[in-house]
C-alpha cells in the first residue's frame, strides 16, 4: 500500500525528503489528510484493545452499583432550591467495597465515606473534610471535592423539584441504560473528530516550526524556501503525531524535538541524496 510506504518514507527516509519540494503542495495536503485517517483507525484500535473493555464493564456495572447501594429508607426531597430528608441527621452512606478498591484518593487518601447528608446544621466546605466524604448535601448546596483536593459547592437553586428515593434511582437507571449501546459509535466519531482537529491544531503550529526547519536545513547547506520548509515539515510531523497520541511518552516540547531530529535525518544535499519515484508516485 503505497500510503503506508509514505508514512513510513516520512519517517525516515533522506531519499524520499529530497525529492519531496520537487511535487504540488498539495501532493503533501493530501498525504496529512490520509495519514489522519490511518492515525485515527491506530487509536480507535487502541482504544477498543486497551480501554473500551474496562469502561463498558466499569458502566454497566455503576447501574446495578448505584440501585444496590442506595439505602431502602432514604428519601431525599429538593424542593425550591432546598433539601430535606426523612432520616436523622447526619446521614452517613459509606463507600461501597467496589470503591474502596479502587485508587481513587483525596490528599493521598479515600474517604470513609462516599455521601453525607446534613441539611439541618450549619455547613461549610469545610465539612467535607470533617465528614470524611467525597460529596456532601447540606440544605443548600452539593459539595464535592475532586482528587486534588479541590472542593466545588453547587447551589440547589436551579435544581428542578425532585424526590429521590430508591425506587426512582432505580427507575433513572433502567431508563437510561438502553442508551449506554450508543456510547461505542459516539466515542468512535469523537476520536475521528479529535485526531483531525489535532492535526489541523498542529498544521498551524508548523507556520512557526517550518522557521526551524529552514533553520536547519540552512546549516546543513541545503537550498530550501520557507514554502518548501512547511511543506517538509507537514511530512516530518508524521512520527510526532504518532508518538504523541498512540505512546504513553511525554515530555516537554516533545513535538517539536522529534520534528527538528527528523530534519536533522532525513535533509541531506543532492550529492548525498536521489529521488526515489517509487515512493513518492
């Protein structure tokens, strides 16, 4: 397949670069767009090998985990923007084992408990640490802390009059678990999106990093105008782009090191390089 003879000519192959500024711009235009689409088959196979398997095992389960979790007497009323329960406070509900075995910490540690209810005392965000828990009801207000520590209190006001109890926390999750069959397509056409839009984020990019490479292409002696530089560069982003989104590899300014390196491997003069037709056909 001659598309992955390009990518792989992209990657590496002095041959290849040389006769590369020989073709249309927009043999090259037509090239990232094709490598896009083979980036975004790479990552949608990863995703399914690596991750999909465990989250719908993860969301189908919170379902059932949710409706069997929650306590049979608890009734809790949000009416104008106010809460109130039918049972003394405060109320305590304990992290479920299934979470507890999970590494999911605040300040280094899981709270005792997963929600507590107290809308007849004075609170504050500081009740959060007090009550031990990840989310806390007061009369007012939803609070909860992420795993930095950060604590957010949503207001109750623009909540809609509701009463939850167990049999309407059942009925919620048999309404809507029909739809989690949606969530595969849905994050198939998310990741096709995403790859395309970090693509064109980065053929942007390349307005600035081409100035690089015709920095280097000036030091190794080579004849290359900045038009020639970018249309370069949007080859030489190859093996960043799959780098950057199918390996767990990071570090600082990343994109542009293998970008320059690349330059640096594949520019060479005319006396040290020929076109190689086959590839670029």
């Amino acid at each position: 397949m001659k598309l992955l003879s390009k990518i792989k000519s992209s990657i590496y192959d002095p041959q290849y670069y040389q006769g590369l500024t020989k073709r249309p711009f927009s043999y090259s235009v037509k090239y990232i767009f094709s490598f896009t689409f083979i980036l975004a088959l790479l990552l949608m196979i990863e995703f399914s090998i690596f991750t999909l398997p465990q989250f719908m095992s993860g969301l189908n389960e919170l379902g059932s985990s949710v409706v069997n979790n929650y306590p049979e007497e608890l009734q809790v009323v949000i009416k104008d923007g106010t809460a109130s329960t039918n049972v003394k406070e405060p109320y305590y509900i304990e992290n479920p084992d299934s979470l507890k075995e999970t590494e999911v910490e605040i300040h280094g540690n899981t709270p005792k408990n997963l929600v507590v209810i107290d809308t007849k005392n004075k609170t504050s965000v500081e009740d959060l640490q007090k009550y031990d828990t990840f989310f806390l009801i007061t009369k007012t207000h939803f609070m909860y802390q992420e795993e930095s520590g950060k604590i957010t209190a949503q207001s109750l006001v623009d909540m809609p009059d509701v009463v939850i109890d167990k049999a309407s926390v059942s009925r919620f999750v048999d309404e809507y678990s029909p739809y989690l069959k949606f969530f595969i397509p849905i994050a198939y056409v998310g990741i096709l999106i995403f790859v395309y839009v970090y693509v064109l984020f980065n053929l942007v990019y390349l307005l600035f990093a081409a100035l690089l490479v015709w920095f280097v292409s000036s030091l190794k002696k080579i004849e290359l105008d900045y038009k020639g530089s970018y249309q370069v560069s949007i080859h030489l982003m190859t093996l960043p782009a799959l780098v950057a989104l199918l390996l767990p590899v990071t570090f600082p300014f990343a994109f542009t090191f293998l970008l320059l390196g690349g330059a640096l491997v594949n520019l060479e003069s005319d006396s040290t390089a020929s076109l190689d037709s086959d590839v670029i056909d």
